[in-house]
C-alpha cells in the first residue's frame, strides 16, 4: 500500500483530563500540548508523548463507565520487573506479574483512574 498510515494515537475520553494525564505522567509520559474551556478554564484535551509512545486525553461528555470499556491498552518498556518494582514503589495498584507465551519476559496490568486497562510488557 503506497499510502500507509505513519503512525496511530489513541484518544481516550476521561472524566477528568488534569487527573488522568497526572496518572500518566507516573507512567513516563510527558504532557505536550493542552487545550482549555474558554468560558470555564478547565483542560478538555491533552496530548502526551514519550518517545514514539502517545496518547490523547479528552473530557468526557458522559459518564466514563469502566466496564463499558472495550480497549487495552498495552505498554512496552525495556525492563519490565523493574517497571513493575518502580510503580509499585509509587503507589500504583500494579497487578501481579504473569508470563504468557506472548510475553516471556513478563506482562501486569493496571488500570488507570478511569477503568480503561493497561498491560505494560517488554519491548
């Protein structure tokens, strides 16, 4: 296909776009760009990036209801027991450690302050 998409981004709608990209943040990302309400000040968009990884953030202009959620979210690091032992660390509730066969190195979720899922794996 000559004309093939370069890169995809998810955009997640959340209830709270300054919680959520703080969530984030914990993780590595680093927000970029931000877009305010003009009548109420409050952030309603946000693009964080980290390396080739990125997210959008946008406020939600509904109820965001966790088990209505249909998408994971997987994340890849480079040392993912010491990414693991880090968040933990932080105060994240990280999942316990498992070893798929698509993961040898391991895999563990964790779920952001929205209930969308993240697995965080190795590169």
């Amino acid at each position: 296909m000559s004309n093939a998409p370069k890169n995809l981004v998810a955009l997640a709608y959340v209830a709270d776009v300054r919680a959520s990209a703080a969530f984030y943040e914990r993780l590595g990302f680093e927000v970029g760009n931000t877009h305010a309400d003009a009548d109420s000040g409050e952030t309603v968009w946000a693009a964080l990036e980290r390396g080739t990884a990125a997210l959008m953030l946008s406020k939600a202009s509904a109820p965001v209801i966790a088990s209505e959620q249909a998408v994971l979210f997987y994340l890849y690091y480079d040392d993912i027991a010491a990414t693991h032992a880090e968040l933990a660390a932080k105060g994240l509730a990280v999942g316990a450690m498992t070893y798929p066969f698509y993961c040898p190195k391991g895999e563990f979720r964790l779920v952001d302050p929205d209930g969308y899922v993240l697995m965080l794996t190795h590169t």
